[in-house]
C-alpha cells in the first residue's frame, strides 16, 4: 500500500510538482519458467561469470509480477470476478521483471527490481520509482506535444504479506 506518491508532471512546457493519487497493488513471485522474459534473462546471468559473485553474496533471482489491486465488489457474478483477475495475472505477466533476491541466514531480506525500479523487504518497506530518461534528449519544440502529461514518480508504503 502506498502511503506516499509525489514526483513532476510535465504540462506547458514545464515540469510542475505534484502529489499523485495513491495505490494499492499485488508483488507475486512467479516460476522463472512462466514469463519467457524472466527465462531468458536468467538463463543468461546463469551461464555468465556473475553468477558466482550472486552466490557468494548470497544473491538470487526470482521472477515477480506486480498486479494493481482493483476493486471488484461491483462486479455482476462471481464468474466476471474471476475472470478479471485472471486477466490481471496474464497482463501483469507480460510485465514480469526478474529480480535480484538478497538473503540472510536463510531468510529472505529484500528484493530489487532493476527494470521496474521496484525495491521492497517482505512484510516491510517498498520503494518504487518512475523515471522519463529520454525527455532531456528530444528536440524543446517536440517536448510539449510528445511528453505532455508525462510524469516521474517517486513511491513509498508498506508491504503485508497475504
């Protein structure tokens, strides 16, 4: 749950601060093998020469999806409650990140997500970030039209495990 969302939007060829409305969403750890892109990532970090400095650093990897929590109350049968979360899954799927998992005494400490700029500790903190790298290389004249409403973000909460 985020307790605290603020970053810039960018509008009239400025960037103004803002505070954004806060969410809710699922991290789940999935089978490596689920996402063909965790898969192929991390059959190449395995066969490189990383691989024996993650493990000596007590550093794994996981697969994790990070699904919005929507409010399905509303929804007409239990069917079409179903049925949209299992969309949920399959679309968050196709976002799925591998992640670096850092342990301690056995004891899982904190997972980072690099491409998602996602780092969380189970059942404590999490900290999640949204950045517009290639803005300050366009032309100025093209800013205002193609980056209009664009935002980076910087996110603070909590973790609970379910």
């Amino acid at each position: 749950v985020e307790q605290k969302s603020t970053g810039f939007t960018y509008e009239n060829n400025y960037w103004r601060q803002s505070n954004f409305e806060l969410d809710k969403f699922y991290i789940k750890k999935i089978d490596i093998e689920k996402s063909g892109t965790c898969s192929s990532k991390y059959k190449s970090l395995k066969d490189s020469d990383w691989s024996k400095v993650f493990k000596k650093a007590s550093i794994n990897f996981g697969c994790y999806i990070t699904m919005p929590v929507y409010d399905t109350s509303k929804a007409v049968s239990e069917d079409s409650k179903k049925l949209a979360e299992m969309f949920m899954e399959v679309t968050a799927l196709m976002g799925a990140s591998l992640c670096k998992e850092f342990w301690k005494d056995e004891k899982l400490e904190r997972v980072h997500c690099l491409d998602k700029s996602l780092s969380f500790k189970p059942s404590g903190t999490f900290r999640k970030a949204t950045m517009n790298y290639g803005i300050d290389a366009v032309n100025i004249e093209e800013i205002d039209t193609q980056y209009k409403g664009e935002q980076s973000t910087l996110s603070i909460g909590n973790c609970t495990k379910i």
